[in-house]
C-alpha cells in the first residue's frame, strides 16, 4: 500500500528518518561515552524502544507506570527509570510487580515519597532503587538544592528496602553543571553510592558533554523531530520521522484553507513563532501559516502561499510538540520510500496512572 | 467502591449533576419549542448519548464519520448530523454504510464537496441528506455568503444522489441573527427545501432563542460544565459535573505544589484568565491556579491560599475545555454520592477519520 492510499488523517512515521535519527544520537553519546536512556513518552511504540536498544541504549525513561508495564509486557525486560514520585498503595504494588520482572528506578523529592516507598517495599519484600531530583533551574519537580538533595539522599539511604541509586535533574542545559557539581561533591563527602547522574532534554542533547559528571542522558523527542526541532535548527525537514498526513476540507477564502486535522489529530499544544502561533508545520507550503484549529479542523492561512493548496490536495503536517500529538493517536503508519511498512499499535498511548 | 478509593488521576462524572444539566437544557428547549441536537463530541460515550436521547434530544450530532459509527452500532439509530465536509472513497463508502442503517445528514460548504457526494451517492446506490454551512462571524468553515449558500443549495438540489436539507451555520450567537434571516429568505425566494436550519455553540446555547427561525440547536459541553462555563456563570461549580481526580505528588517550595494530572490528564489547552493562564480549576482550592504543565506534572500555584495543599492529598480539577480532556481518556468514572455507580469506555475517543 502507498502512504498515499492512506486515508486521512494519519500519523505516519518515516523509518528511513527515524533510524537515522536513532543512529545519530546514539552515536553522539557512544562518542562522549556517556550512556542514552531514551524517554518513551514521546512515540509510546514498543517497536520503536525495541530499536532505540538495540542502537545501544543503556535502557529506558517511562514516565508513568503504565508506560514502564506497557514496555516490560513488550519484551523491554531492561534497566528502567521512572522520574516520577509514586505515592500511595496501588502504585506502590505496580511498582513492587514491575520490580519482580525487571530492573526499576524511581525518583523521589520528597521525605512523604519516600517513607511511603520504604514501607511498600518491605510489606511487599522487594527493594526499591530511588535516586533523588534536584531542582536545576526551571521550577518543575525536585529539592530546591543540592544539600536537601543530600539530606533527602541519606534518609533513602538509611530506610530499609531502598536501595539508593544517585541522583536526576531536568532539564540539564551546560548552565546547570554548577548544581551537578555541586550534589556530587555533597554525595561524595556524605560518602554516598551515585551509580546514576541523570540529565537529559532534547534541547541540549547535543550539549551533554559539557557536563562530563553526567553517567547518563534522558530524551525523548530525537527519534521524531518537529517544528520546534526544524526551526532551532536541529533537525532538517527530512531528520523530522513525525508528520501526520491532512486532506484539505475546505477553502472558504482564498487566502484561507480548513485541514481534516484539528487539536484532536494534533494536540491543543502551540508553538510562537516569528509570524504568530503555529500548531504544525506544513512540509509542502512552508510559507502556509497553521495558525489555529478547533478539534476536527485546521485553520492555515495560506495567504503567503504563490501556489495555494486546493481542496482534496494532501499534506504532511510537523507537529509542534511530538509527545502530545502521538497520545492523540491509537496506532501510527510507518513508512519507507512512500509505501506502507508496518503499522505500529500506540500501546503507551493514555497510561495516565 | 467509594470514589477516594480510585486510584489518580481518573477522569469522573457526577451523575446527580449530570443529569440536572441534561434536564435543564432539554426543558429550555423544549420551552421554546427548538430542538436539541446535542454534539456527542464532548463527551463520546454511549450511555450519556442515550440519556440525551430520552431526555427529548431530536438526534445527535457527531463530528466524524468514526464517532457515528460508534453511536450507530451502540444502538443510537437516531437522527444524526455529520457537520463535515465528507470527501474521499473511503469515507464516501462509510457514509453510504451509515445511511443504509440510520438518518444522516452532512454538511458541505464547496462543490467539490458536494459533487463527490453525489459521485459517491451514485455509485453506492443511496441518497445522502446535504445541508450547507454557512459563515456566521466567526471564520471557520462554511461559504461566505447567504448568496453563496443558496447557489451551493441549488446545485445540492440538482445533483442526483443527494436531498438538500437546509443549512447550518456554528456558532450562531444573537448577533448572527441576520445571516440566518436572509439565507433563509434567499431559500425560500429560489424554491429550496430547509427543514433543518441548525445553530449552535453553548456560549450561546440560551440566548438560541433570539433566533426563532433556527429549527434546532446543537450544543455539546453542556452536560459536564468546565472551568470557563463556571467563570461564565453558565454552571455552578455543583453543575460541573466533570472532574479529574489528581493528587499532589510534590510541594517543592511552600508556594507551588505538582499533581499528578498535566497536559495528557487535561489536554494541552489553557484558558485565559484575568489571573493567568489556566489548565484548570482546583474546587478545593478556588484561590490555587493552576498555571501550567507538563504531560505528566500538573503546576500548581498555590501562594494565595490560606491552608496549602499537602503531598498525598486529592484534589477535584474541572477542566478548561471538556471535549479534548476526554478525548485523553479512555474510560471516565459514573459517580454518584461519592459512590462509583459504572465505569463507562469512551468509545468514540480518538475517532480522527
């Protein structure tokens, strides 16, 4: 079947693009010796973390646990994080299950999360590998600074069934080397284990090794791409794997088109640019304007447009932001050289728990 | 099973205020003797789609030809309208499988649009019911003018395979009043048929009375509410009938706290405030706002209340935007006196084609 035969929309993926992707990456970080722990939020697809490991990776990022069930049920019997603070009985269980079957990190920040870990553990018999997240710089999750970092390190350290692992950040541009620096040398002098110093974001996933403390590295969207990506430059149209294939629907103005894609196909997420807010990228009208949509319809202002795309045409659509876009979806079309490949189920698509 | 014994997130739905929602607009209707098409795009669940029905809902209307289908083989064999332009062999073929089991009725705002249909009425040996959307104000689809609508009305009307059944215009606020009045008159000047005269939109959705010539009203988040209908003084809180469930999972400084529910709990949509942006609105915590988030990690500022929110606690989120916060969903809680009563699949979820 050609992709073009596809009916729209559609979320393809060009695996010619994608295992480039893959094999620039690792190669980056296979250069600078430091370990790639890709994170699977971004794609969800099993067969896609199936080749990020065997392009090299030390392991896997799931968010959620029912990202990290959904891998291990898929064959991904390795070695996992998840950098996220698991509270309360019905998560702990999951946890102490996965636990049993593979090697499992989590994260914690607080001293709530990890009292609740260390009693799940022992009721359950198992041991919890935790490092801590330290805050570097974005007011996300995590301690404030490297010594709560420390204090909460110790009282992992000394709870039974945990296990302490180290320590994560995110996102780690080369700025916040200073605070890496600064937690390890604080471990260091409480004589504390740090197997695992974990940075990551795609942002600056070039620029990992100017925090050479790093052992490893977190990034999702690297396989994909997308208009953010295209547009800082760090992924070429072709390097974008990710577009979802739209039908023009309609045209009320001439300088106006409606796509069969909307906020349901592309995510609500938004992008500003130079010319507005963008919701995608069209490949074939790059001077088209994806400037809004509600959840079935596109709104493209084409009035930049020599040649405007008429009704019927199709186009391929860079998403803004990846992540978001695949969670629309239950299945997405891989593609090579315009026909068909396989057709991959979403299986980590909506694992909110 | 009590609903604090659900694990987080989880996306519920108060039945008490769910069905005092569906009562109170149906009444209103009813009182003004216009028919209630409500838009099964909100919710996209069977059981609230039949409630709708026996409420005295004159049929549906479903967005796309996949969230039809599931109403249709869920046993709503009812009146639907499809208010998309339908284009392609491969939804054609479904559209002709649809009006072989139920009453259904598109939109079209081009000749192109309209000619497929009728190719595709031919060749499948059915009619298909067309009505012509008209632009209203707001630059969405549609024609431009009533002139317009009643040319592309006359070439519905010559075409073999299709029956012209009036037009539609979204949304339709008082002030659209004029459009409507003169498309009309336009109709009836060239001898058209318009049993259906279809406005919409629940901003508006008790003002549709100042247009007595609409024959019916679509409107989908009314039964659920959310958080900019709570602002707009559309539903009380007690109304909203809506809510995610999350816990707080992190309190990094005394001023903010995460919960477990970000963008792929609550979509990635926001909402303008006259505090901020808003993902959210904490009924708990009316003084918290819920600024912003990541997929997982909901952001929550938390500096004006006067007891904060502590690691472990639940709270109750109405969303910003329903429709595509339960389009991240799979299924969503029934409750009732803090009882779950049924656990129902959002099957029409994710229907993008």
């Amino acid at each position: 079947m050609r992709v073009d035969e596809l009916d729209t929309p559609v979320l393809t993926i060009d695996l010619d693009a994608l295992e480039e992707n893959l094999a620039r990456y690792q190669r980056y970080y296979d250069e600078h010796q430091m370990a790639l722990r890709p994170h699977i939020k971004t794609h969800k697809t099993l067969a896609i973390a199936h080749r990020q490991m065997a392009q090299g990776a030390i392991g896997l990022t799931c968010q959620k646990i029912g990202e990290a069930e959904v891998m291990v049920a898929g064959g991904l019997t390795v070695d996992i994080l998840i950098p996220f603070n698991i509270i309360g009985k019905t998560k702990i269980d999951r946890l102490a299950r996965l636990t049993r079957q593979t090697q499992i990190t989590v994260a914690a920040d607080s001293e709530t999360t990890v009292r609740g870990l260390s009693e799940g553990a022992q009721a359950e018999g198992v041991t919890f590998g935790v490092i801590v997240e330290v805050e570097a710089g974005m007011n996300r999750t995590g301690v404030q600074t490297p010594a709560a970092a420390v204090e909460l390190a110790q009282l992992i350290d000394k709870l039974p069934g945990l296990e302490l692992r180290g320590f994560m950040a995110y996102p780690t541009p080369p700025a916040s080397r200073p605070i890496i620096q600064e937690t390890l040398h604080l471990f260091d002098k409480a004589g504390l284990a740090h197997p695992i110093v974990s940075g990551g974001g795609t942002r600056w996933a070039m620029e990992a090794h100017e925090i050479p403390e790093l052992t490893e590295y977190r990034i999702g969207e690297y396989p994909t791409g997308g208009e953010g990506h295209l547009r800082a430059g760090r992924h070429t149209v072709e390097q974008c794997s990710l577009r979802v294939i739209a039908t023009v629907i309609s045209a009320p103005t001439p300088d106006r088109v409606i796509l069969d894609a909307g906020s349901k196909t592309m995510s609500a997420s938004t992008l500003q640019t130079p010319e507005g807010t963008s919701m995608g990228y069209i490949v074939e009208y790059p001077e088209a304007r994806f400037y809004g949509a509600s959840e079935e319809h596109g709104h493209v202002d084409v009035s930049a447009c020599a040649v405007k795309p008429q009704i019927g045409e199709r186009v391929q659509v860079l998403p803004v932001h990846p992540c978001p876009c695949v969670n629309e979806h239950d299945e997405m079309v891989a593609v090579r050289g315009g026909l068909v490949e396989a057709v991959w189920p979403i299986l980590a698509r909506g694992k909110i728990r």
